[in-house]
C-alpha cells in the first residue's frame, strides 16, 4: 500500500468514526468528540514535522 492509499484509509476510518458519533445522543456525542480530538492531537504530536 503506497501513502496515498494509505492517506485515504485514514479519510474513510475518520469519516467512519464521524457518522458513528453523529448518530449518538448529545451527551454521547459531546464525550465522543472529546475522546476523537484528543486521540487526533497525540497522532499528530507524535508525527515527526518538519522544523519551523
């Protein structure tokens, strides 16, 4: 699987987990996004950046 193959599983497994969390109650909803956001911050903080 080449980056760009693997870029767009990331894009489905993303949008996948959204509807999940959409189809929630509020509440549900509101801590789900909450646990989304903060499992997105680690992924990007642990991938190496280029230097500012």
């Amino acid at each position: 699987m080449d980056g760009a193959d693997a870029h767009e599983d990331e894009h489905g497994d993303l949008l996948s987990t959204l509807e999940v969390i959409e189809a929630q109650p509020l509440a549900t909803r509101a801590e789900a996004y909450d646990t989304l956001h903060d499992t997105l911050a680690r992924r990007l903080e642990a991938t190496p950046g280029t230097p500012s």
